[in-house]
C-alpha cells in the first residue's frame, strides 16, 4: 500500500459544542485525528480559542502524516468550515491545489456583518478584496480562493442534517443539527480518500455507549461522505493512506502531565481553577482511583486525592502541609496563579519542603491573553519570592517530556529537598499529538534521605531536621513518624527548626541550602540537563539555542532546512536551574552561528545564558503575539539571519489567527 | 505513655511580654492535651504569623510555625494527606480574620476533622498595635492614632456562616474554661473553632484583663468585681444539633446561636456556642468517592515497587488514550 509522503493540514473550526467551558472540547475536531490515528498515522494538533465559552471564533489545526511531526506549519491543504467567520479568516490560508468545505448558503453573508471578527481584521480582509475588485461578501472571498486554484466543495449540511432526521425519526431538527461538525470531518474524509470506517470507531470511542447518539452521526456521516465522493469529479490531490504503525497515544501536554504525576507517585494534587492549567486537575480528578501493577499492592487500588482550594495561596500552602507529611504533594497553575503563590514558594524553601509546581505559561503579564501561548515567565519562576534559595526548574519540550518530567521533578525535589517547578506552556498544554506509549518503569523512584519508619532515631532522641551535612540535604522525617518530632519556620531557624537570629548560624543555614543547589548540579546527569540535536554536517552552519515547546517546530524547521544542505544543530535547555552552565558554554563556544528561538519578547533563556555563561546570544528569532512557532516560521527566521550573518538580527515571528 | 505537662515544654526562651494572654492559652492548651487520649507522635501544632505563632516553639510536639494567614491551608493539607494525625491550628486574630479570613471560610465549608485555635485580642501585637479585625468601631486602643474605623469581624457569626461544625469561645485567664473547651474541640468529629479572647497588656489598653475581670463593675452587695465573661454552660444554653431533631427544631437552635453571638460589652458569653456532628466530614465525603482513604491514605500509599520503580498500572491508566492500529477488512 502507497503511504503518502505528503504532509496534511486540515482545520477544523471549533462547533458550538462547547463540552468543557472555554476550551474547544469539540470531539469530532479529535475525531478527525482520532481516526488518523486509528489509521497508523502520525498526528499533531493545535487549538487555538477565546477566553469565552460560546461565540468568539476558536478552531483547531491537524497535522498528519505518514512521519512523526512536532509541529503546526502556515498554511492547511483542507479548511473544513461550518459557518461564515471561519471562511472569511481563513480562507487566505488554504494552499493553492488545496480544498475549502462550507455550506452554500453563507455566500451571501457581509463581512461587515459578522460581528465576532475584530475590526482591524475586518478592514484588513476588505482591503484585500478591495485590491481585487472583489466584493466584501463571503462569495467575495470564495471567488479569490478560486483564483489562487483552491478547490471548492459545497456541502448543504443543513439538507444532510435534515435527511438524517427524517432516517432516524426524529422530529426536532435541534437534536440533530449538532452533527455538522462531523458531517465536515466525514466530507473531509471522504476528499482525502480515507476509509469511514476509522471515522466510526473513533465515534464509538468519544460517545461510548451512548448507542442513539452514534446512529445519528454515522448515519449523517454516510450521507455526507457519499455526497462529497460524488461531488468531487477530480481526485483531490491530497489522499491520505493507512499507515503500519505500533499502538501509539493520542493525547494532550496536561494529559501527559497528569499520567506522569499518578505514575510518578503524586498522591495530593491542589489546584485553583485557571486556564490552561485546570484541564490537567480534572484529568487527574477523574482517575482518582487507579490500578496497580502486580508488584505494587496486589487487589488493591491506588489513589490520589485532588483538593479545589480557595485561591493558590491555598494551593501551595495546602501541598506544602502535605508534603511534610511525606506525601508527594503538587500543584498545578498559570502565571497568574504563581503570583499567588510565591510566599508559599519562599516557605517551602527555607523549610526545605520537596513540593512540585507544575506552571503552565500563557500570554501575560496581567490577565494578558489566558487562552493563548507564551514563555514569559522563565526568569519570573527563576527568582519569584523575596531572598535568596534553591529551586528545580525544569522545562519540558513535549508530550513525552512532559510526562517523563512530571516524574522525575518529583525525584528532584525529595533528592535535594526544595520546592521544583515543571515550567510548561500554554501550547503544550493544549496541543495534541499521537506519541509512541509511554513507560511506567523508565524513571525510578528516587526519594532521596527519606527516613523509614523502620529506623530508630538517632543520639539520645533529639532529631535535626534542619541538621548540617556536607551536600546540604538533612535526613528528612515526616510529620507523624514516631521518635522524629521537628519545627519548621519561616523564620531562620536553627538545626531542631526553632527560630534563631544569629548571625553565625544564618551564615551556616544559608550555605546548608544554597548548597544543595550544587549538589544537585552535580549528581543530575548532563543528558537529563538539556538536549542536543546534532546536524547532519561535521561542523554545523548554525546552533539554534531554545527551551520549551519550541522543540517541535524546531526539530521540523531542522530537517527542512537540512534537507537544503544548511547545517543545523539545537540545544534545547530542559534544567534552567541548576543550569549547566559549563555544557552550555562549551556548546556556545563551538558554535559557528548561535540563534535564541523564544517565544517571548525579550529572549530570557538568552539573558539567563549571558548571565551565566558570559556569552551574549544576539541573533534572536521571538515571537509574541500569542500564537506558537510553525515550522515553516522558524525555517524561514533561520534563513533570514543565516542571510546576513554579520548583523544582529531579531526576527519577530507573526503567524497565527 | 501518660503525657505530662513537664514533657510538653521546650527550652526555647519565650519572649511573650508579660502578663500576655498568650500565657494562658498555652497553659491551658497543654493541660488539654495532657488530659486527652493523644499519641504524642501523632500530634502537630501549626500556627500562623504573630506572637501566636510563636507558641509552637514553646511547645514540645511537632510545630510548624507557617505564614502570615495561611496557617489553615498548611495545616489543612497535612490532615488531608495523613488523616491520622492530631492536627491544632493555632493564629491571631489579625493572621487569621484580616489576612487570611479567605481560608477561613472555605475550611469551614470543608469541615474536616481537626481544631483552630484564636488568639483574639484585638490588636496586630507583633507590629506594635495596629487595630485587628476584631477590634469595634471607634475604639481608640493605646497605639492608634486615631480610633478604629472599621466595624468589627465577629468569629462565631463568620464561623457559622462559613459551615464551621463547632464553635466555641473561651478566656485566655480561665484556664478551666479554655482547657475544657479545648478538649471538647479536639473531640468535635469535623472542624472546631476556639476564639479565645485575651488581654495584650501592651498595645490593648480598652480590653483589659481588668476589663474582663470586670474590676470597673464592683458588685454593691459583694463588693467583689463582676467579670464581663460567663459560662453559657451554666446557663442551660445547649448549642448542639443532634441527628434526631426536626428540621423546626434546627433552625431554632440556629437563630439563638446568632443571638447569643450578638451579646457584647458587660455580659460575654464564654463556651460551646454550637456543635453539629450531623454534617459529614470532608474525610467523609472524600471516603465516598475513594473507598480506600483512611485505611490507606495518600501519605500511606507505597510509590515503588522493591525493584524502585511506579506500582501503577500506566496501560490500564491511559486506556482512553490509546489509539491502538484498526486493520480494516479490504
């Protein structure tokens, strides 16, 4: 069977099926990768939506492919639309021999008149048409897809919608009009020359055993599918063909995070809702009973408690007293979320306490754009909190990064005793991709100096929680451990924990805590510290510098421009603190041309570089108007700069709807 | 073991000033705990910020001395976490009705079972005197430059609104009082609340232990003082709701409370105000949803296997997840 080397792009906007509140939860959007998943292939989705919950314009980008991808590009080969305002702000987007789905009955419809699109969207769109001599009508738009050779299908979906009705007998056509959107995916299907029957186990798979529901979408989803199959005279240039494959999971960056916390032993997780942090709790929440492997407890189950506080004061605070206990103890927020939390932070770290926070970035400052992608807060959780002490902050990648690190932060945390932060991004949280199966046994579980209950207390009873040692770390008892009654302050404090404003002992406290943050430098192995993706060439053209969700277009923009004989190797930073500060700087020293990829507008890995290391990165490709980095963006930033080498250069990326 | 008092003192040097109601509410809070079936092992004391909070040190069983107002957050989550253990919060009025008054109400809405001490004395001690939530309207207390402007917070009134499932209040210097209303706090199934009213002889001029000593009210025929405080015990007041009454009944009860929580000034109402053991505890409603809680809590569970890796089940975990490869008939 021919696999198709050609990538696909299909977009999807996002139905008035607004399952989970703001968020797109449109479940035939997924259906559309599920289906492609259920086919061998290789997935990656993004969703883009307001911070509303029914109205604004959201939608969500797929990409497929026989290849594992990582990333978004610019531009879709098929736009799937059922209403007015996708087609008018998207329709630009289509490639040229791609295909636009809509319903014949919005061609009429006024730009003017579709009051959910911005004003200067609106004038810009006009203008365009205008340029054209094309009316500022949806037909004008249709008209200008038309000329850029860009296929049309129109799909009467409120026909198909009521022949279904008519089939299953059921009168209120309401009940029924929701299955448009997989009259879409299904017409798409049908385009791209993809087998139904993947469309109707992945349906199977969203509706569970809700039997009425199926019938009525795979009835519709027939229809539709053969009228799209008639209607398309030419072959749609783009088909889509099962791929072999392993089983892989289809999932997003808060799921990863959330499997990864209950693997890796998180037993309270906390949380105050906020976007896009709170899907991450409610998975959690929704699994709080969870089986174990044989060698665990046999017959029996585990169990993590999931705790909505007041406010993420609470949050932390209440996964601090928590963790004392020797529970791993988490919580789960936004930037703006962290700004609260940032005296419990400073607690946990004079008290030495190993708490997990998982901080999912979005645009700031501020309220600043909930729902939408930045890394704006690295030198933020960096330094947040008044004085001085030691932090994990660890950066995940992607998904399976994301849920690897979920475990092993928490190894981190109790091995040197301090607060960690797992710093992600609003893009990771919500995009969603197929990735190969995840493993429950690749990062063991390190607790660090833990006392067991079976050990006797030490001298003649009196226990130092806060005792000296030459690593910094004091044997940790918990509250509750018979023999091992501690104090804990916010205060300095001396070994037993009580309050001491000496200044000798100040001296030695802060040297025991700051001096954990070496110890971990040093016992965390380099390759757990960054990763780095080697060029193909001997000596590479250009070393692009990055963190976070950068990765997945980075890893694409690469091979493209590999492909073109352009050198490229990345260095991707997952432990910004405890930095590796002497790899980074040998890695820099080497380099032939160095470029920070960040998406914020400042470049803060490559100020935490320059402090560092001493090295100032100025070639710099940033991005801040809220949307994440495709690939062709970074392809096309790299070439920018490799153009002209001896300026410094700082590529402002804008894509995005 | 039997505790003794002996075995609840620290040699950390207490630094209270003298004559502070802190005094007495230590004192009578450790002979509460002697007098209570409790595995020292098993108790901790957590307190806010304030000269309050500094009682943890002064007290020898696991003390964590946590943030200004967050004492019921921290406290909350170790209880949560370890059901098993003997959980005291202990704050100021300013820690825990200014700052952290939004913790306050949701743990009352939470109700889980443990106990919240007051040191309520009216004022912010350990800044040198600023009014507290506590403090009423117009009151001038030595240290203010001009009076309060701000009408008072009432803890009980708060307390029951917010779903506090027992609510006492008691007199830093009856220890008898404080330490029996203690006890019947730490035995309370749910979240107990003990304001304990006290003199600050430093920055509290008005609220006097003179004042609640009532030396201002000579008794014509006595010529003893007639202290502000009494006992509700003693009156026949009974604020508990039992499983059995009518839901008439309830509400009755419900509106004296309220009343005797209006009554200020020459007469103070001292003691159990309510108590309702009716209301599920969140150990409870969390036990509904995860049968295995309390016998193996989160602080109990076992996170690796001997060979040191996950015991979860991640394939029977991600099952939802997994997009397993349809071969399709052709």
């Amino acid at each position: 069977m021919l696999v198709l080397d050609q990538i696909e792009q299909y977009m999807c906007p996002n139905c008035e099926y607004p399952i989970d509140g703001c968020e797109c939860a449109c479940p035939y959007c997924s259906d559309f990768a599920g289906a492609c998943a259920l086919g061998g292939l290789w997935t990656f989705g993004l969703r883009e939506y307001y911070s509303s919950i029914k109205g604004p314009h959201s939608y969500f980008e797929v990409r497929v492919n026989s290849e594992r991808i990582r990333s978004h590009v610019n531009n879709v080969n098929l736009l799937a639309t059922f209403d007015a305002e996708t087609l008018i702000r998207h329709a630009d987007e289509v490639n040229p021999g791609g295909g636009i789905i809509y319903d014949p009955s919005f061609s009429a419809v006024e730009i003017d008149k579709v009051d959910t699109i911005e004003t200067p969207a609106v004038l810009r769109i006009k203008a365009r048409l205008a340029k054209q001599g094309l009316p500022a009508t949806v037909a004008g738009i249709l008209d200008e897809a038309k000329r850029r050779n860009v296929n049309l299908y129109p799909i009467p979906y409120n026909d198909i919608i009521a022949k279904t009705a008519a089939q299953i007998g059921e009168h209120q056509l309401s009940k029924v009009s929701r299955i448009i959107n997989v009259l879409s995916v299904s017409v798409s299907l049908a385009l791209l020359g993809f087998d139904l029957n993947y469309l109707d186990q992945s349906l199977g798979r969203t509706f569970g055993g809700k039997k009425k529901v199926i019938e009525m979408n795979e009835i519709g989803a027939r229809m539709a599918y053969d009228f799209a199959k008639d209607l398309a005279k030419q072959p749609f240039p783009y088909q889509l063909r099962p791929a072999q494959n392993q089983s892989r999971l289809l999932l997003m960056g808060n799921e990863a995070v959330a499997l990864g916390k209950i693997v890796g032993g998180c037993r309270v997780q906390t949380y105050y809702p906020i976007t896009p942090a709170a899907d991450e709790s409610e998975f959690i929440e929704s699994h709080e009973n969870f089986d174990l492997l044989d060698g665990g407890e046999p017959g029996k189950k585990g169990s993590i408690l999931v705790t909505q506080t007041e406010d993420e004061i609470a949050a932390i605070t209440m996964a601090t007293g928590a963790a004392l206990t020797g529970v791993r103890a988490a919580t789960s927020t936004s930037g703006p979320g962290f700004s609260l939390m940032v005296e419990g932070l400073g607690w946990a770290g004079m008290n030495e306490v190993p708490v997990v926070i998982t901080q999912y970035s979005r645009g700031g400052p501020s309220t600043g754009q909930p729902t939408r992608h930045e890394q704006g807060d690295l030198k933020f959780v960096l330094s947040a909190s008044h004085g001085e002490f030691p932090r994990i902050v660890l950066c995940s990648g992607d998904l399976e990064e994301c849920f690897y690190d979920a475990i092993m932060i928490f190894n981190y945390a109790e091995r040197y005793q301090m607060p960690a932060i797992h710093l992600i991004d609003k893009s990771l949280a919500n995009s969603s991709a197929t990735i190969p199966q995840l493993r429950s046994d690749m990062v063991p579980i390190q607790r660090g100096k833990l006392i067991n209950s079976g050990h006797q207390s030490e001298g003649n009873g009196e226990y130092h929680r806060f005792a000296f040692s030459d690593d910094g770390v004091s044997p940790r008892a918990v509250l509750g451990l018979p023999g091992y009654r501690f104090w804990n302050s916010g205060d300095e404090h001396d070994t037993i924990g009580h309050i001491e404003e000496d200044p000798d002992n100040r001296i030695k406290m802060m040297t025991k805590r700051m001096t954990k943050l070496e110890t971990a430098a040093h016992e965390i192995p380099e390759e757990e510290k960054f990763n780095f993706f080697r060029s193909t060439k001997k000596q590479a053209d250009v070393t692009l510098v990055s963190w976070g969700s950068t990765k997945g277009p980075i890893l694409d923009a690469m091979r493209m421009l590999e492909k073109e004989g352009i050198g490229v190797e990345f260095l991707q930073i997952r432990l910004a603190s405890p930095f590796p500060t002497e790899s980074v700087r040998e890695k820099l020293a080497g380099a032939k041309l160095a470029i920070d990829i960040e998406q914020n507008y400042t470049g803060q890995m490559a100020a935490v570089i320059a402090e560092k290391t001493m090295i100032d990165i100025s070639n710099k490709i940033v991005k801040f108007n809220g949307r994440p980095m495709s690939q062709d963006e970074i392809y096309e930033g790299v070439k920018q700069i490799i153009s002209n080498p001896s300026q410094n250069r700082r590529v402002v990326l804008t894509h995005g709807a | 073991m039997v505790l003794r008092l002996s075995d609840l003192k620290t040699d950390v040097h207490n630094d209270w000033c003298p004559g502070c109601g802190d005094f007495g509410i230590e004192a009578g809070l450790k002979i509460a705990l002697t007098e209570l079936p409790i595995d020292i092992n098993k108790l901790v004391l957590f307190s806010g910020i304030g000269c309050s909070g500094k009682i943890v040190h002064f007290t020898n069983a696991s003390g964590i001395h946590t943030l200004h107002g967050r004492v019921l957050p921290f406290a909350q989550g170790a209880k949560l976490a370890n059901p098993d253990l003997e959980v005291i919060a202990i704050g100021g009025d300013g820690d825990g009705l200014g700052i952290g008054v939004g913790h306050f109400v949701h743990a009352g809405r939470r109700n889980i079972d443990m106990t919240y001490i007051i040191h309520d004395n009216g004022v912010y001690g350990l800044t040198k005197g600023q009014a507290s939530p506590t403090l009423h309207l117009g009151m001038q207390t030595k240290s203010l430059p001009m009076p309060n402007i701000n009408t008072n917070v009432d803890p009980i009134m708060l307390a029951l609104a917010s779903g506090f499932t027992f609510i006492a209040r008691t007199y830093a210097y009856n220890t008898k009082h404080l330490k029996e209303t203690v006890k019947k706090a730490v035995e309370h199934k749910g979240f107990a609340l003990v304001d304990i009213l006290q003199p600050c002889p430093t920055y509290n001029d008005i609220n006097t232990k003179e004042w609640y000593g009532g030396e201002d009210r000579i008794d014509a025929a006595t010529k003893k003082p007639t202290p502000r405080p009494y006992e509700l015990e003693g009156t026949g007041y009974d604020g508990r709701i039992t499983p059995m009454m009518s839901e008439d009944d309830v509400e009755k009860k419900m509106s004296q409370i309220i009343e005797k929580s209006r009554e200020w000034g020459d007469k103070i109402p001292i003691g159990v105000f309510y108590q309702n053991e009716t209301i599920p505890t969140y150990e409870d409603r969390i036990k509904a949803r995860i049968p295995s809680y309390l016998e193996v809590p989160p602080s109990g569970q076992q996170l690796a296997k001997p060979d040191g890796t996950s015991p979860v089940n991640l394939a029977s975990l991600s099952k939802q997840l997994l997009f397993e490869r349809l071969v399709l008939a052709q």
